[in-house]
C-alpha cells in the first residue's frame, strides 16, 4: 500500500473511530486497514493510536500527524476532481460569446452536442457583431476571428476561417462570369460592411501576388445572413465564409467563382479573461472546441460530427 493510500486509511481509521468501518468505507478488509496503520507507526517510529476494546483513539502524536494527513488527502481528491473535470467537461456555468453568425450556424450545434455529453454544465450563449469586453460582462470565453491584438486575455488557436467568391447561377447567365478579379469592376458586389467596409477585396493569384481589387458596393451589410440571401437571390456577387456558404453551395444556389484565386482566411481563437488559472470547464470546452475545427470543418455537418 503506497503512502497516500495509508494516510488516507489512517485518516478514516480517526474519524471513524474503528478499523472495520474505515476498511468498509475503502472497500478493504480490516486486517489490510491494520497493517496500513501498523506500518506507518513504524516507518515513522511513533505511537499513532490508543487501541482499546472501546475503539481506537489518536495519541498526541497520532492527532498532530492526522491533521497534515487530512491536509494532504483533500489536496489529492481536489487534484484527482481538478483532472475529471477537464477530462469530462466538468459542471457549473459556462458563459460564451462570439459572432453572431458563427454563433448561430457553428456554435449553436456544437454547443448542444457538448451539453448532451456534459448534462451537469448549464451554458450562457451570447452573440455580438462587436468585441465585448470579457470582465466587465462575466464571460468565460469568447471565439474570436482574425489576428488577435497584444492583450492580458489568454488565447488557444481553434482552428482557419476560409472564405469564397460566390455568385447565384441566375445572375452568371445575365451578367456573365468573372474570369479575373479585375472583371469584378463590372459586376454589382455584396459587401460585408465589418470586414470589407472599403469595398475592397483581397486575392491572391495562382502565381503567389497579392491584389485588392475595388468593387461597386450594391448592398452592404454587416450581416452575413443577409449578404447570403442577396447572393442567391442573384442580386450580385458576395465574398462569404465557408461556413456560411457551404449548405446554398452544396445545394446549388450558389457557385464559387476564381477558385484559383485565393482569398484571405481567418484565425479563430478562442478567448477568455485571464492566461492564469483557467477554469477547468473552460480548459476542456477548448480542448473540444479544439478536435471540432480540425482540417475542412466548414464542410461537415455539426450536429452530427464525432
């Protein structure tokens, strides 16, 4: 029997009074519980207990040495919780913010996934077009797009936000399609005011050189949804995440165009308070979110990954 496993017998032997409920209590036998004791007086060179027909008592020495037991026994259960809630999700209240967008398409469906595996941990979800500041509103953790800016937060890289150029097939057959960004400059664009608000998109071309090309904003919103149904609605071109895209593609009502043509895609990091001392509900919720947006999971269903 190791060391910590005789200080926690010994410390059930004090507070029960008996070796054979402390043994029924560690699911040992008393002769086990005995010789546990037996060899800690030993090792220690010391009296540990008053053993009577009435019961067992701490002697002086016996009390001063089960106090610092008791000590270290809590310690190594709060040690053993500390890693089954990282491992399991742990409970209580996690409280989580990100775009609106990602939050309603992307992290709606993993979230209820999570809760279903984890049914002792209640979730506060909330969703801002804006950075919200973590502190002041007592969230656990925000998802974050793009390049972080030098913080006190602490972060963990999720995963890349891709991005397309896409058209309805209704507006291609009036307008034509678009063989080079600089074609753009004839076609009515669909801007997404929070990124592209110069209405300005950026390629890259297959020989590696950079473009931003201008094109006429017809409609911009700072709504994903609404630049999506203006697009295959066929009221113009929009350049659109993946994750939004990826079901009207899938589907047909929209196409991507340039393909060879890259645009730039997104960091997506999750955020939270503090790099110190992180919560170990927000640890393992990572470490999930993490194995979620691996490779191309803009192209998987959510709701049902493993």
């Amino acid at each position: 029997m190791d060391r910590l496993m005789t200080m926690q017998v010994f410390v059930r032997v004090v507070e029960t009074g008996s070796f054979s409920k402390a043994a029924a209590e560690l699911a040992t036998t008393q002769p086990t519980a005995t010789k546990a004791v037996a060899e800690a007086e030993r090792r220690l060179g010391a009296r540990l207990l008053h053993r009577s027909t009435r019961g067992v008592t701490p002697t002086e020495v016996g009390l001063l040495y089960y106090e610092r037991c008791k000590a270290l026994v809590r310690d190594a259960d709060e040690a053993d919780s500390v890693a089954a809630l990282v491992q399991g999700g742990g409970s209580g209240l996690l409280r989580i913010n990100c775009s609106v967008a990602f939050g309603r398409r992307v992290l709606v469906p993993l979230v209820l996934r999570y809760m279903q595996a984890h049914p002792q941990l209640q979730v506060e979800l909330s969703f801002d077009d804006r950075y919200v500041n973590l502190v002041e509103q007592g969230v656990d953790l925000a998802v974050r797009m793009g390049r972080l800016a030098d913080s006190a937060l602490g972060a963990r890289y999720l995963g890349r936000n891709p991005w397309m150029l896409a058209g309805a097939p209704a507006y291609l057959a009036a307008r034509g399609t678009p063989q080079q960004p600089a074609d753009l400059a004839g076609h009515d664009c669909l801007v997404y005011s929070s990124v592209q608000g110069d209405a300005r998109w950026p390629f890259v071309t297959p020989a590696g050189e950079e473009l931003a090309v201008p094109v006429r904003a017809m409609l911009k919103s700072n709504n994903l949804s609404a630049l999506l149904a203006a697009c295959r609605a066929g009221m113009g071109l929009a350049v659109l995440p993946w994750y939004v895209a990826n079901t009207a593609h899938a589907d047909g009502s929209i196409v991507q165009l340039l393909a060879d043509h890259a645009l730039p895609s997104q960091e997506v990091h999750a955020v939270f308070p503090s790099p110190k001392l992180v919560p170990a509900k927000v640890t393992a919720f990572i470490a999930w979110l993490q194995q979620q947006l691996q490779g191309e999971w803009w192209g998987v269903d959510l709701a049902q990954a493993e």
